[in-house]
C-alpha cells in the first residue's frame, strides 16, 4: 500500500513539472532524431550538458524501484521483473511525450523518452535485485521451522511399565492420538451413494 501512495505521489510530481505550461517567448521544433537533443546537450559544456542528461534521468528513475514495490512479488525471475518495469517506464514517458505535444511551451523529445527509460532500467538494476535479495533473506531466517522431536519425551512409556515388559496396542494408540490429535468429524454429512 505504501508503494502504491508514493507512485501516486511521484507520478503527480511528474505531471506536474512535465505537463503545466511554460511562458516562453519562443520553442523548439519537436526532436525525432535519436541521440540529437543530447549532443546538442553535450555542446552546451560538460556542467550544463551534465546537468540535463542527469535531469532527464532522474525524473522517471523512481518507477524502477516503486513499480516493483506496487507489484509486491519476492520470488519473481529478475528479468521479467526488470522487463515489465521497463515496459511500463517506457509506456509512460510515452504517454507523457505525447501529452506534451497539447500543452503550450511543450515539445515532444525522443531523447527524453530515451533517457527516461533508460533511468527506469539504472534505478531497477541498482536497488530491486539486491533488495529482494535482503528480504528474502529476512524472510527466511523468520519462517525457519524449528526442529520438533519425533515422539515427545512426556508420551514415552518407559518398558516394564506394563505387565509383561510391552506396551499395549492401546498405548500406541493413545499415544499417536494425543500427538496427532482426534480425527475431525462434520456432522451432518451423508455418505455418498
């Protein structure tokens, strides 16, 4: 449920930086061009470049760790794990590209959709595995059975107890039903034809 409000929380701050309407004088025609946004960044200076190859990376990173909390699977193959995550990244950097191209100021940009999901698939890669790792662990060392001795000391019958030097077959049975405990029964239930 956490992983659930804090991926509600973060997709409304994604909305909110990524959809609301920018007052600028002039804007960019739209980028299809693979890989021409970000040397066009690049060109700017290693800080400058640095700095918005980073943001755009970051802004969806937090999917890569929230969507598999929201999922809330441990034993999961991890890269079927890392597949769906991805995929749903990706899906909604689409949706978010797409949604731009209505909002004023706002251009579509392949390489922000590459570097979206690009940070989706760092951040799952860093935290995800080794995380489900440390609670499957702590899962485990929780749920150890204890070792319980076969026949309890207390429904031993010593030898020479019984006339003769040997248990009684109703001893055994006694002894199987208190460990095991009485055959349940539902009243009610007719035998079958």
């Amino acid at each position: 449920m956490a992983g659930f409000a804090l991926l509600l929380l973060h997709l409304m701050v994604v909305g909110w930086v990524t959809l609301r309407p920018l007052d600028v004088m002039w804007v960019n025609a739209a980028n299809l061009t693979p890989f021409a946004g970000i040397k066009a960044d690049l060109a700017l200076g290693p800080v400058q470049g640095a700095r918005r190859i980073g943001e755009g990376l970051l802004l969806l990173a937090p999917l890569g760790v929230l969507l598999p909390m929201v999922d809330g699977r441990l034993f999961v193959s991890g890269w079927a794990s890392m597949a769906r995550t991805v995929t749903a990244g990706a899906m909604i950097s689409l949706g978010i590209e797409l949604l731009q191209t209505g909002v004023p100021g706002r251009v579509v940009d392949v390489d922000a959709l590459l570097l979206n999901t690009t940070g989706v698939a760092l951040a799952h890669l860093v935290v995800v595995p080794a995380g489900r790792a440390r609670l499957r662990r702590a899962r485990r060392s929780r749920t150890v059975p204890r070792r319980v001795p076969r026949f309890p000391r207390v429904f031993r019958i010593p030898r020479g107890s019984h006339p003769g030097g040997r248990e009684k077959e109703s001893d055994t049975v006694a002894r199987d039903e208190a460990l095991q405990g009485t055959t349940p029964t539902i009243p009610r239930v007719g035998i079958a034809p």
